[in-house]
C-alpha cells in the first residue's frame, strides 16, 4: 500500500474560474508564468498546476502548500 502521508497533510487551494470574453487561453499562460515563478519562491509551496475545464473559458487553478498556515502567509502577500 503506496505511503499517503506527504498527501494527507498537504492543503490544497483549488480556484474555479472563467476568462473573460476578450481574453484568451494564450494571454493567460503568458501571465501565470510570473505567478508560478513568484508562488515557487513561498515557504510551504509544493506543486501548482492549471487545467482547462471542459466548459468554455473555465480553468481551474490547484496548488498544493505544505500548511494552511504557509497558504495564507503567501496569500496575504498577494
């Protein structure tokens, strides 16, 4: 049985969300890539992934934090 306990204590932030009309999937992975880049340099950080949902615009953001407490820390600093 695989070993789940690195899993069981991460916190994931996961946000759903739609672009806007005019946007489109390209001016947004240019604009994740400082995101990323800013994200990795947090205390806590494990992994982040972006996904396009099947409906229209809609992706969903998930980023996976060693603590809740780390996850807020960097969001406070958003």
């Amino acid at each position: 049985m695989p070993d789940n306990t690195q899993l069981d204590a991460a916190v994931f932030e996961i946000v759903v969300f739609k672009l806007r009309e005019d946007a489109t999937h390209e001016q947004l992975l240019e604009a994740s890539g400082p995101v990323s880049d800013w994200v990795k340099q947090k205390p806590g950080f494990i992994e982040r992934k972006l996904l396009r949902a099947t409906e229209k615009n809609t992706y969903v953001e998930i980023v996976r934090w060693e603590s809740l407490e780390q996850a807020h820390e960097a969001a406070g600093e958003a």
